[in-house]
C-alpha cells in the first residue's frame, strides 16, 4: 500500500514484546483434571495457533509507553488474547460466518465439533476474566478498572453487541458500517490500550490522546481488512478471501471502491499517528503496531 506524509517511516514491529505474549500463553494451562483436559486441548489448539498478537502487543506497549514494565501486564495482555481466540471460535461457526479454514488450518468447529467450540470459546473468555482479577498485580481499582474496560469491550456494547448488529441488520450505508466495526472489532483494540492506562492510573486529560489513537487503530485494522479480504490470496490469510462478498456483507471496499477505501486507510493511520504526537510517554512501539497493521498483508 502507498503510503505519503506521516506514514512514510514505518518502524519495526516490537517483536520483543510479541515474544513475552507467546511465551505467556503458552505456559497458560486451564484443565486441572484428566475429565476436562480434551477442553483444554480445544482452547490451546486455537489459542497457539500464531499471528501477530496485535491485542495483547498494544496492551504491552502502552503500558511501555506510559513506563510501566510489560511483564508486568501480561495477565491482562494474554486475556485480551484469549478473548480475541474466543471470538474467532465463535464467529466461525456454522451458525455464524460458517468458515472452515483460520490461520491456515481447520478451523475449531471443524476439528473438534461445534458442541467442544462453542464450550472452548465459552471457557476462554470466563479464563480471560479470572486471569486479570486472580494474576494482575495492582491496586485493586486499577485492577477492576482493567477489568471493566475488558469486559464492556467485549459486551452488548462491544463485539458481542457488534456481531449481533452484523448477523442481524447488516449494515447499507458509512455511518452504520462504522458504527458495527467500531463494536464489533474496534472496541476490544481500543480496550487494548484503555486497560493499560487503567493499570497505569492514568489520568484523563493524558489519557485522551492515547483514546483517539485507540479508536482509529481500530477503523484502520477494519478497512485494511476489508481491501485484504478482496486483494489477498487464502495462503496469505490463512482463510478463504472473498468470504464478505460470499456473505453478502457492506465492507469499505464494497462501499468505497478499492481505492476509497485505501484512501480511507492513509487518512486512519495519518490520524492515529497525529494522536500519539500528543500523547506523553515513549510512544515508538505503539507507532510500530500503527505501521503494521496499515501495511500488513495477511
């Protein structure tokens, strides 16, 4: 993707930090019996299965940003992950999007049966919960403040509500569209780094710069996902692409054109990077993740 202005310099992704959340989640373990560990196998199969951990990561580089250590935060790091691992569980049902194929293998229905999914999926995000009250450490408000950013994400008001809005009155026009990613996807990217700033007992009027770049990280991650839904093979996905036409579903693509939307790309990102120019703190990581996700691939 062409990219002119403040998107001309784009830094590495932190990988050091991605590393610390892989290691994190794979030391994780759920079943403390024999009768539930084909459970545990389900969840691990879709947890561990890669990617770029953008959630967790943001979470992490906030919390840099703003001086914590990141270590520090992957209780709420690897929940952020596990809720993303059980939405995708979810949405790829046959009752949902009915995909077969997630990061380049079968998806968990496929593999397990839709009855151990949906429990998966149900277990993962009950195990995100207990993850930040029982092992992130804190004062005990800033560790519900964590908590209720995580949780309000993720609710009728969040992804929950957003994918309600997208199985059952689909969005026709730009303000509805962005109203349903901005629940649907938007609001758990933004947790990511809100559930920092409540660990970091940040106040509000520093705060805002981070929120502004909180939201339009997550318009940039849709409409990228959109022109990649068109533009990208199923190698690179590691799904089918094309699955929004087949859906029948209002992208930007679908709305703009290819290059409207790519447009609206450049505009996102040029606006998030101009939000973390007024936020206190060491933001470098963060203008990483805001690079890649405009620039990734898959």
């Amino acid at each position: 993707m062409a990219r002119t202005g403040p998107e001309s310099e784009a830094t590495a992704y932190p990988e050091d930090l991605r590393g610390l959340v892989e290691r994190h989640l794979e030391d994780l373990s759920f079943s403390p019996r024999p009768q539930t560990a084909g459970l545990e196998d389900a969840m691990r199969y879709s947890l561990l299965a890669g990617g770029k951990r953008i959630r967790p990561v943001l979470c992490l580089a906030t919390g840099r940003a703003l001086g914590l250590d990141p270590a520090g935060l992957l209780p709420t790091a690897a929940a952020l992950e596990l809720i993303h691992t059980y939405s995708l569980i979810h949405d790829d049902l046959p009752a949902m999007d009915d995909d077969d194929l997630r990061r380049g293998r079968p998806t968990s229905h496929v593999a397990y049966g839709e009855d151990v999914a949906i429990l998966a999926g149900d277990a993962l995000f009950a195990e995100a919960v207990r993850l930040i009250a029982e092992c992130q450490e804190g004062p005990a408000d800033r560790v519900l403040a964590a908590i209720k950013e995580v949780a309000a994400a993720t609710g009728v008001d969040g992804m929950v509500g957003g994918q309600y809005f997208d199985v059952t009155a689909a969005a026709t026009d730009p303000e509805s569209l962005r109203l349903l990613h901005s629940l649907k996807t938007g609001r758990l990217i933004a947790a990511s780094v809100c559930a920092a700033l409540a660990l970091a007992g940040t106040g509000e009027d520093e705060q805002l710069p981070y929120r502004r770049f909180a939201t339009e990280l997550g318009l940039l991650f849709q409409i990228v996902d959109d022109i990649l839904d068109v533009t990208g093979t199923d190698e690179e996905l590691g799904k089918p692409h094309g699955s929004d036409e087949r859906h029948g579903k209002t992208t930007y693509v679908s709305l703009h054109g290819i290059e409207g939307a790519r447009e609206l790309a450049r505009g996102s990102h040029r606006e998030s990077i101009l939000a973390l120019a007024d936020a206190a703190g060491e933001t470098g990581s963060l203008r990483a993740i805001a690079d890649y996700i405009f620039t990734r691939q898959s």
